[in-house]
C-alpha cells in the first residue's frame, strides 16, 4: 500500500461521518455502506483517508452506525495507511451532529476536522486549518459555489467571511454558496451538542450557534468538489480520479483512460474509455466499448457488450451484446445477451433479466 510523502503533522483530528444509510445509491448500498463502494478501485474512504494523511493529520476517528463492522474489517487500525485509527459506533443512528457528539471522547487535540464521508474533494486540508486558527473561530465551514444550490446546505456570509444563516437544503436559498461537508470545529464547541439523542449538525446545532453569537466562518475553496450520493455523481467522480480530474493520492503520477486491476481479464480489442475502472477478477471479453463505467469484483462480461456511464456491482454477469446505459446493476444479477437498459434503471441484487431483445428503460 502506497503511504504518501507527509507535511509537516498537524495537531489535530480527523472525524468521519460515515453512519448513513446512503440510501440514493441503493442497491449498492444494501450490503456495503457508501463511503466502502469501490471508486477507482479502492474503497471510496480510503482516498479521503489518504488526502488526511498527506495533510499530516495523523489520527482518526470514524463515526460509525450502519453495517459499522465493515469499516473496522477492512481498515483495521490504520497502520497500513500511515494513520491511527478509531471506531465509534451508534447503535441507532444519531444523526450528522449526535454523530459528531458521540465521538467527542475519543479527540485529543483542541481542533477537530469533520467530514462528510461521501465528499470527493481538492480542498486545501492544509489551508482551512491555517484559516480556522488565524480567524480563532469556533467553526470554520469549507464553503464553495455550485449551480444548483438547493440540494445543499446554502451558507450566506458576510464581507469579513463570517456566517451569517445556515439553511439546509432549501427551496429559495439566497445564494448559490453551499456547505461542502467538511468543518474545523474547537474541541469545546462539541461538547455543547447535546447527547445521546438525535441531532442534525445542520439543521440544529449550527443555527443554535449562530443564534449564540459563535464564531463560525467560511473558507471559500473552489478545487474540485462532488457530492457522491446520487449513481450519477458517484460515476463521474470516480471516474474524474481516474482521469485525474479529481486528485487523489492513492492515484499519483499515473494517467490513463482506464484503471484495470492485474487480476482482471480483458480480452483483445475492448475497448475502456473515459474513467471506466475494472475489479478484481473481472472478466470482459472480446470487443466490448466501456465508457464511463464503474465495474466493481468478480463480473463477467460478456463479448460485445457496450455499457456507459454506469455501475455494475461485484459478480454480475452481463450478456454478449447487452447495451447498458445510465444503470446500476445490483450484485449478483444476470443481464441476458442482448438487453438493452437505459435511463436510470436499477437492477436488484440477484434479478436475472433473461436473454432478449427487448429495451427496459425507466422512461419507456
Ligand atoms: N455517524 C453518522 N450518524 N453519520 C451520519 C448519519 C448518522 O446518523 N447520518 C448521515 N451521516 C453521514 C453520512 O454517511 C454522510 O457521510 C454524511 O453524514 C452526510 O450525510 P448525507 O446523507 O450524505 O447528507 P447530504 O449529502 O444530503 O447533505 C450533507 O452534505 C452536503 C454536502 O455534500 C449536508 O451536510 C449538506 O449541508 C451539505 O451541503
Ligand atoms: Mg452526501
């Protein structure tokens, strides 16, 4: 395992929010929480985890609630990474602040860096630190500009920086500056989440604050910024690591179209464009054109088969000659030879689509 060149250590620790049920990329999700689904092909936390690293802060702290063992499983303490890691885990799941809340033991130094566990980003880890501890603010917020504001949390602030509102994911927001999931919070403003209840870090706590006269501020960073929740958003963002669009340093110094694992099996003349990235073990035969996609362990696919834009789940199967588009095929299922697929459909684990020439599009 790669462990990058670090800066110079940093005092303080890094929480992950990983606890959600990431429920806009099921089937996916089902049975692997989202920040584990395979994203240029390394679980997608584990180039969050080395952007942490490589900015020098050295232990971390996962908040945990469903499927909370897997994280544990597969990164152990973190030695291999270079880092320490540790696990909280909430038997019911106590939302973004109570989340936050529920680690507060486990921190060590007076500045927490909180993230959103589905965020692929170039920010500037170095950076907002440097801005949290020149502002002596309570909270600094990694802000940036997007063209549709309303899925987000929108953050107003005023000509010094200072946040003026919060206002998650409204119909009207008042600027197009949104909350980019990753904060810098001092160790004591934690401890005012309330705790062993439910709470919304957004929709609660940084109201309450705001209301209090904190000192919240915004650290405005444009680099690249992706939301991974939604199957279109989670293609394109691993896809842009592939290709080096989105910087993760998991990937450093390689270039290429494609990520294929060495104990995959392409067969002569496939074609693997624009991002696409294959598993472990995946077969593709003979005069495929991938595009796009994300391909997960263990599939087998069948010659000239064309899919885009798409994920296609560990040991699915798909049909010589299928053409698969804008689709999540689920573990397990089987496309017949010459399916078509289009337009969002998703296929559940296990459904076996039988050979056809027929078109299945959500649309239709
Ligand atoms: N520990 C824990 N417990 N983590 C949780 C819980 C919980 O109950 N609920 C959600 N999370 C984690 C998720 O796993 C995810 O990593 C993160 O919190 C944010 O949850 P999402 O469900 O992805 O929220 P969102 O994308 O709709 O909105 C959030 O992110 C946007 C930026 O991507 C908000 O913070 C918005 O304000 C923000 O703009
Ligand atoms: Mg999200």
């Amino acid at each position: 395992m790669v462990v990058s060149a670090r800066q110079d250590q940093r005092q303080a620790d890094a929480v992950i929010l990983v606890g959600g049920r990431g429920t806009r990329l099921r089937p996916l999700t089902i049975g692997t929480p989202k920040p584990m689904l395979p994203t240029a092909n390394a679980p997608f936390l584990q180039h969050l985890l080395a952007r942490i690293q490589a900015a020098g802060i050295t232990h971390v702290v996962l908040s945990t609630s469903f499927k909370a063992e897997v994280f544990e499983e597969y990164f152990g303490d973190g030695a291999d990474l270079g880092l320490e890691i540790e696990y909280v885990v909430e038997e019911t799941a106590l939302g973004t602040g109570g989340g936050i809340r529920n680690v507060y033991d486990k921190l060590r130094f007076d500045t927490a860096m909180v993230f959103n566990g589905d965020v692929l980003s170039g920010m500037d880890l170095g950076g907002i630190l440097d801005a949290h501890a020149a502002k002596d603010a309570d909270v600094t917020m990694h802000l940036l500009n997007v063209a549709d504001p309303r899925a987000f949390g929108c953050v107003p602030t005023d000509g010094d920086g200072r946040v003026s509102a919060f206002l998650e994911k409204v119909e009207d927001p008042p600027t197009n500056q949104i909350n980019a999931g990753c904060y810098v919070f001092k160790r004591e403003v934690i401890a005012t989440i309330p705790e062993n209840r439910v709470v919304s870090v957004e929709r609660e706590t940084f109201p309450r604050l705001l209301e209090d006269g904190a000192r919240i501020f915004g650290h405005v960073d444009n680099s690249y910024w992706r939301d991974m929740g939604r199957p279109e958003d989670f293609v394109r963002g691993s896809s842009d690591i592939v290709r080096g669009i989105a910087p993760s340093p998991l990937l450093t110094g390689r270039t290429g179209e494609s990520i294929v694992d060495p104990s995959a099996g392409v067969a002569g003349g496939v074609l693997l464009l624009s991002g696409t990235s294959v598993g472990r073990g995946t077969e593709i035969g003979a005069g495929c054109r991938i595009d796009g996609t994300v391909i997960f362990d263990g599939v087998t696919i069948e010659p000239g088969a064309v899919i885009s834009n798409s994920i296609i789940a560990s040991g699915a199967h798909i049909g010589a000659n299928a053409h698969i588009e804008n689709c999540v095929v689920g573990e397990g299922a089987t496309i017949g030879a010459r399916c078509e697929l289009q337009s969002g459909m998703r296929v559940f684990p296990g459904v076996n689509i039988p050979d056809a020439g027929i078109r299945f599009s959500s649309d239709a």
